[in-house]
C-alpha cells in the first residue's frame, strides 16, 4: 500500500506519516522542509517539491504511487502568517501573501487531488484526507481587546482558505464516489506545536478559556482521526469533516 503525505514533515504531518508507516503503507512525504531523522527512519521518500505547481504536484503523485498504485492521499500542508505571535490585520495583508496562503492552502490541495485521481480509482477503499482547520467556520479574530467573536492568531486569508479547502473536500467527496474514491477532512483546532506554537501567550490564554476540555490537543490525536479515516473502519464515510477541537466549535 502507498500513500503521499504533503506537508509531512511539519508537526502533525510527521504523526500522520507515523501513524500510516504503522499501518503499512509506504508513505511518500512531499514537503520543502526536511523531515526529522527519526521520521526518516520510517518513511518511504521525502521529495522536496513545491506542489504549487502542476508540474510539482504531477512528480510527487507519480513518485509516490511508483509503477502500480496510489492508495492514500492526506494533504497536510499549510501556512498562517503572523504578526508577533497575533493574527495578521486584514489591512496589512499584502496581495503577495494572500496569494501564497491560497496557493499552499487550496491550491496545492486541488492540484494533488487532481493528480491522484487516475491512480487512486482502482484500488480498494482509496481515500483522501484534507487537513482543514476549526477556523474554517470560525473565520479571525476581531481586533485585539475585542471582546466579540473567537481569540485565535489565524488572520482572514487563512481562515478563508481553510474554508475553501472544507468546500473542495465535500465537492469532491460528491465527484469522487462514482469511482470508490472517498474524500474527507479533519479539522483541528488549537495544537499545541507547529503553527500553535508561534502564538502569543495572551492570545493563547484566551483561546484555551473558550476550549471545554481547557488545554490544547496533540498531534497524535489529529493523526490518529486521520489513520481512522483512511482505514476499512471509515469504508461508509466520505464527504465528512472531523472537528478535532476540545469542544471549541461544537456541532
């Protein structure tokens, strides 16, 4: 079995890519960051390309399904610019930056997915898996002091293309089940790694005051809805997006 992991090296990529080693797939990881040796140690490849391009994102499918199959697909990648640890005022969002969050958010996605399709049809219990974010029904934080609305330090561009990722999950859950391909998508909230990390502690206060179970989550709980999803345990759910959250955004 044969998986392609984008994003794989960050955080919670790394515990995806452990959890399906586990499992037994070979899993490829795409990602323009190096992984860490002991994730090396049980990963297949690491392909430093950008999927932003067509051509990029051609390669590391083709890689990663090798001469015969492709059975899983999770896109992990992201990028959420700040401001010294708080969320990027929608003022100060240059067209650039805007840009290149949608192109590491959306569009690689799209691109991998695109990609993937012809290669993952014939296989059993196929499957991708989008890695969306809580803010993607949030949306930002107002200014700072507010009082309203939730406290996280994502800013507009990414809250927005964490949605448009949630869109393109359920569309192509809808387009993808003719061919036994099932699409879904997890949506973590505040992780405490990675991106969590680099908040600033006031904001974070506030954030985990708004969280029921009152502390952040792990990767390893991100992964392991992840590796739920991708199993046999998961054959009649497609088109879903699994809040990973601590009740911060309940349904």
């Amino acid at each position: 079995m044969r998986a392609l992991v984008t994003g794989g090296a960050g955080h919670i990529g790394a515990a995806i890519c452990e959890r399906l080693a586990v499992r037994g797939y070979a899993v490829t990881i795409a990602d323009l960051a190096e992984p860490k040796p002991e994730l090396s140690a049980v990963i297949d490849r690491h392909l430093a390309v950008d999927v932003t391009s067509e051509q990029g994102a051609r390669d590391v499918v083709q890689a990663a399904a090798g001469a015969d199959r492709l059975d899983v697909l999770v896109n992990c990648l992201g990028v959420s610019p700040k401001k010294d640890g708080r969320k990027r005022p929608l003022g100060e969002i240059t067209l650039a930056e805007w840009q290149r969050v949608f192109a590491v958010n959306v569009t690689a996605c799209f691109l991998t997915m695109r990609e993937a399709m012809p290669l993952l049809r014939p296989h059993a219990n196929a499957s991708i898996v989008n890695v969306v974010s809580a803010v993607a029904k949030l949306g930002a934080a107002g200014p700072d002091g507010a009082t309203y609305g939730p406290a996280h330090p994502a800013g507009a561009h990414y809250c927005a293309s964490k949605a448009a990722l949630a869109n393109l999950t359920v569309s192509g859950a809808r387009e993808l089940a003719e061919h036994g391909i099932r699409c879904n998508g997890v949506a973590p909230g505040y992780i405490g790694s990675g991106m969590g990390g680099t908040t600033d502690t006031t904001v974070e206060r506030s954030l985990l005051g708004q969280v029921p179970l009152s502390r952040s989550g792990t990767t390893d709980e991100v992964a392991a809805v992840v590796d739920f999803l991708v199993s046999a345990d998961a054959s009649y759910l497609t088109g879903e997006i699994i809040d990973v959250d601590g009740g911060w955004d309940p349904d």
